[in-house]
C-alpha cells in the first residue's frame, strides 16, 4: 500500500516501480528506521499526539518487528512496498490499524531518510574504524615478525636505499592512521539529527528536537531544516574517506603483489588467499591482493556519481537523492572485506629473508654513502656526487658491487678514497646511519615499533 494514495485514481506501472523503489537496496536500514520511528512515537506523545497508551502499543509492535527482523522470521527485502520507510509504517497499521496511521504526524521521509542514514553510516563507520585497526595490528605483528628483515626501497620503482621492511609496515600503519582520524572527524561531523525538520520548513506540532536527537545518539538537532532534509554532505565524505583508505590498501596491495613476483621473490603469499591457474598448473595467483587493487575503481566511481548526482540539485529534498545509497552501501562492503582481507595476507605471508637482503644489497643502493663520504672528507656534496656516479660506472664494468672493487680501484677515481670507505659500503652501515626521526635506522625502527604497539593497545583500551 503506498503511502501517498490519496490524490491519484491509478496506480503506478511496474516501470515506475523499478526506477522508484529503493526498497530493494534500502532495507538494510530496517533497524535504524525502527529505532526513529520509536523515538518520533516517544515524541510525538510529549507533544499530546499520541496517548500513554497508543504510543507504547506503537513501540511494543515496533519492538516485535525489529527482533523479527533480526531473527530472519520476516525477511523485508522480499517485499514490494516502496522503500524501507513504507515497509515499516504499512506493517504497524496491518497489525494496529489506524492507531499506525499517526505516526507519521509531523515526519517526513524526507527527515526520516535523511536521520536514517546518518545512523546507519555511523553505525559502519564504528565497525570500519575496528577494521582498520586489525589492520594496523596486522601491520605491526608483521613488522615484528620481520624486525631484522631488509628489503631495497623504491623510488621510480628502481632500486633506491634499502630499508628495513619494518619501516615499510609502519609506513601503510601512518597511512591508516590517517584513515582511522579521518573516521573520527566523520562521525562527529556527521552527528546531528535531522528528525523534527519534516519535508523542508520545519514541523508543526511541538516535538522536543534536543531530546529526540539525544535519544537516537546525536550531538544535537540539525539547525535548519532545509540544510537537515538536503545535505548528503556526510555519505560524500563516506565515499571520500573510503576511497582515500582503499588507495592506501591499493598501494600496498601493489608492492605486496611485485614483492610475491618471481622477478622480486621477497615474499611467499599463503595458500588460503591465493588461487590457481585452470591452465597453468605450477601458477599460484595474488587474487586477493589483486582485488584490493582492482575494487577501487568501483569505489572512486561511487564517490565521482553522488557529486555529480549532488551538484545543481535545487533546495530542498530531490528524488535524485536516492541515488545516495546503493553505491554507499557497496563502498561500505567492499572497503570492509578489503581491510579483512588485508589483514589475512598478511597474516599468512612469509619473508625470503636472505634474497631481500641480497636485492637490498644491488643495485649500486649505497651509491650515496660513497658521496656522503667523501663530503666528510672536505668535498663538496656536488663533485662527491659526480665522483661516486664514476664509482658506479666502474663498477658496472667490472660487473661488481661498490664494495666489491679494489681500493686501488677506488684511489683511481678519487686519491681521498681510504680504506675506511668498505665499513661506509656496508648495508647495515647505510641503514644506520639514517638516524635522525623518521628514518630506518635500526633503533628508530624499532622505537617507532614500540610507539605505535603502545599507541593501538591505548587505543584499544579506550574502547577505540
Ligand atoms: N526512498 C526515499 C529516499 O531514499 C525516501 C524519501 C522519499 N521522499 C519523498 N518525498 N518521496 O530518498
């Protein structure tokens, strides 16, 4: 039964009904929709709508459906009403006749979606933000798991400095970090109740906003309520925080994919995330990583269609608006299986130690040292930096590493070249002598390690 009937002598057509009906996608707010609708009936009592009585038979059969719901007996998505706001307004005046038919007193969908939403965006932002920090957690017991592990660093994806591949996990902990503050400031930004704006002036009977807002969990009442049923504001920035999250997930998918590569050969990815080739027998594929990378270009399309679907859209509510929740709804999941998923590869890959090593110990890495040292010996960081690019030269002719060539070799190139160059050569020399914060110095490592165990377990106490 549609809740509008009243001016039209037909109904709708069953094309109409597909392109209008956002039941089928919007009944995962069944319980949020409940919850409103019990606090709106709570208020509407205080105003004198409802007696003491209508207003708990109202909340008894509201109660009734919600565990219903829960325990699978009525499954909603199965029905035709319009959307989830109809489905349950129709059930309350099946089972309570007209008393049902008061409760939209005063409401709007156009407040009742726009107070729906936000709580269920909330609610999964609570979940995404404990998602993040498993995987934060799974960074760090990876970090200690490897805390001696060296691997080459990158840049232009050619080999760089070589670093400790803690430092490499505790860069993906700062990135999701950032995520988990950005969570944060969401879901304060995002706290405040449209309910008690109607459909766009305003209501008319007495309803106490303050307190209907304190009731379902927010700050306080939207302030205008033009801005309260129009602003989508908070599932753009859903979208935005999600997309964000998954580049970050998708960057690490990247390395970790050319890291399991049979070029690099640093790492061995478990069995129970990978899968096989139907061809290829000896073939063994990065699937899960592969989906982390490849799901954000659905996600980034969710976020790009609502702002286009947002812009020009005239004051007030617009049916365009609906378009807000399919492709939220679908960032929320894939983001969430993408941080699981995370922390199972993670969890389940194991290290070549010494072929990390080896990688981190070509491609002329400590080519800077040499420069860096003989800055200290009085020559300017320029000619230091020509002279070693000479080093690398020779080097590559003689097929050999830096520390490799003879010192009369080196005294070829440069007379200041002593022995005390070899000890600067060394890889545990070029690791530690980035000392400074935020650097891979082994000790810096391993305090910022033991900083950001801290840091979670806090976090974790406070009940995140
Ligand atoms: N299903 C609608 C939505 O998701 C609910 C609001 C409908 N309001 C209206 N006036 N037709 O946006």
């Amino acid at each position: 039964m549609a809740l509008w009937g009243g001016r039209f002598q037909s109904g709708s057509s069953d094309m109409f009904k597909q392109v209008n009906d956002s039941l089928p996608f919007d009944y995962v707010m069944a319980s949020q929709d409940i919850f409103g609708s019990i606090v709106w009936s709570r208020a509407l009592k205080k105003a004198g709508v409802l007696s003491s009585d209508e207003q708990s038979q109202i909340e008894q059969t509201l109660a009734l459906l919600s565990d219903d719901i829960e325990t699978g007996k009525i499954d909603v998505s199965a029905s035709s009403e319009e959307d989830i706001h109809s489905f349950v307004e129709a059930y309350l005046t099946d089972t309570l006749g007209d008393l049902g038919r008061k409760l939209h007193t005063g409401r709007s969908r156009n407040d009742q979606v726009a107070t729906d939403f936000r709580l269920w965006v909330r609610t999964h932002l609570k979940g995404l933000k404990q998602d993040c920090l498993n995987l934060i957690e799974a960074l760090l017991n990876c970090a200690q798991r490897e805390k001696e592990t060296i691997i080459p660093g990158y840049t232009h994806l050619q080999r760089a400095q070589p670093v400790y591949f803690a430092h490499w996990c505790l860069a993906y902990v700062e990135m999701l970090k950032r995520d988990v503050s950005r969570i944060d400031d969401l879901s304060e930004r995002l706290n405040q109740c449209p309910l008690g704006s109607g459909a766009l002036a305003g209501t008319t009977f007495a309803v106490d906003r303050y307190e209907i807002a304190e009731t379902l969990g927010f700050n306080g009442p939207c302030l205008n309520s033009l801005d309260a049923v129009s602003d989508r504001d908070f599932v753009l920035e859903l979208l935005f925080v999600a997309s964000t999250s998954m580049m970050h997930l998708s960057r690490l998918a990247e390395d970790l994919i050319f890291y399991n590569s049979g070029e690099a050969g640093f790492l061995q990815l478990g069995d129970d995330v990978t899968s096989g080739s139907s061809l290829m027998p000896q073939k063994k594929n990065p699937d899960a990583l592969e989906l982390m990378r490849g799901k954000c270009g659905r996600v980034f399309g969710h976020l790009q269609a609502l702002l286009v679907t947002m812009k020009g859209l005239p004051l007030a509510y617009n049916k365009d608006m609906q378009e807000d929740k399919e492709g939220a709804i679908d960032t929320v999941n894939q983001w969430h299986i993408c941080l699981c998923i995370g922390v199972e590869v993670l969890n389940s890959m194991s290290l070549n130690q010494a072929r990390c090593r080896k990688a981190a110990q070509q491609g002329y890495a400590n080519s800077t040292e040499l420069a860096d040292y003989l800055v200290a010996k009085n020559i300017p960081f320029r000619t230091a930096h020509d002279i070693a690019g000479k080093a690398v030269v020779a080097a590559i002719a003689q097929n050999c590493a830096l520390e490799e060539m003879s010192l009369d070799d080196f005294k070829a190139i440069h007379e200041d070249i002593g022995d005390d160059v070899y000890a600067c050569l060394s890889l545990e020399a070029v690791l530690n002598k980035r000392n400074q914060l935020g650097g891979t110095n082994h000790q810096c490592v391993l305090s910022a390690l033991a900083k950001e165990v801290k840091n979670l377990d806090a976090v974790k106490r406070s009940g995140a």
